[in-house]
C-alpha cells in the first residue's frame, strides 16, 4: 500500500477512536442514558483498544490501490473433475487451476495451465501463503487464513508500519512451495 493510504488509514482508525471516546463521554451523562433507554439503543460503551474490529469496519470502504505483492492461496481444482484439492506445498501439486487473493486490495487471480500465468510461474513471481494448509471443507469455515493473514498485516502496519507487517506475517505464516529461499 502507498505511503498515503496508509497515512489515510491510520487517520481513519485514529478519527474511529476519537468518535467512540466521544461516545463514551456522553454516555456517562445520566440524561443521554436515560435518552438512550427511551429510544432502543444500546447504552454499552465502546471499546477503544480493539484496532482490529475497527480495522475490519473501515477496511470495507478502504482501497488500496499498489500492493505489496502478497497473496495466499484461496483454492485450488483439478481441471478435469473440477473438484477441489487439498492445499499443497509442492511445486508439484496436482492442481491445475489454482486461485489467489491479494492481503491488501483483495484482487484475485486464478492460474491455468491451458490460459494464463502458471501457478508455478505465479508463485515465483509473488509472494504466496498456505497460512493452514487446509483442505476446501476447512477453507469455507477457516477462509484458509486469508482474513488471518489480511487483519495481521492491516493491524501490524497500522501500529508500526508496513516494513515490519511484511516481516511480521513472513514469520508468522509458511510460504507455498519448497523451492522459495
């Protein structure tokens, strides 16, 4: 992400927080409360430390337009039965068409041997995560990390900087294939 998205994303956080301390204030009034009861509405205060479900509120309207190349893989199929595989490490895998989504701007690409990049080919390219290794029926319920993934590299940057989210999820989570350094 640029520099200024992320300048534009902290302020948004920042502008969140500031509202539900704001909240918060008034909530401790007991006339708002009363006023609060009267209409239906929720008197509960608001969390000011949970970046992330802020994150994951502002990040449903945030564009990112320049990436940082990092992808995990969401599925993979066997062209032939169209069903899905189970996750692999190998450059070898079975699979013939392969899907992956970008961290930041949620872009998807899908690789073909008959049309396309390669999934090898795009693998080298990129940076690919396996996060679970999961087979599809663990993908539909784990998203096979992809949120994981995505919310860590949103939080870390947010906090301190995307340099060190990069370097944050590369430890935290394996890389697709044997043959990456």
């Amino acid at each position: 992400m640029r520099k200024n998205e992320l300048t534009q994303l902290r302020r948004q956080v920042n502008a969140e927080i500031a509202r539900r301390e704001k909240i918060n204030q008034y909530l401790e009034s007991k006339d708002v409360l009363e006023y609060i009861k009267l209409i239906g509405g929720s008197t509960q205060k608001k969390d000011l430390e949970n970046v992330r479900e802020m994150l994951l509120e502002i990040l449903k309207n945030f564009q990112v337009k320049e990436t940082n190349g990092i992808y995990v893989c969401t599925k993979a199929y066997d062209e032939d039965s169209h069903a899905p595989l189970v996750y692999y490490r190998q450059p070898d895998s079975s699979a013939d068409r392969k899907c992956y989504m970008d961290i930041e701007s949620k872009k998807e690409v899908t690789t073909n041997w008959i049309y396309g990049p390669s999934a090898l080919d795009f693998e080298r390219s990129y940076i690919v995560l396996n996060p679970f290794n999961a087979s599809y029926k663990d993908q539909e319920i784990k998203e096979n990390g992809f949120e994981d993934v995505r919310m860590d590299f949103f939080e870390e940057s947010y906090r301190h900087g995307q340099d060190r989210a990069v370097q944050m999820i590369l430890k935290k989570y394996p890389r697709i294939g044997s043959y990456h350094s």
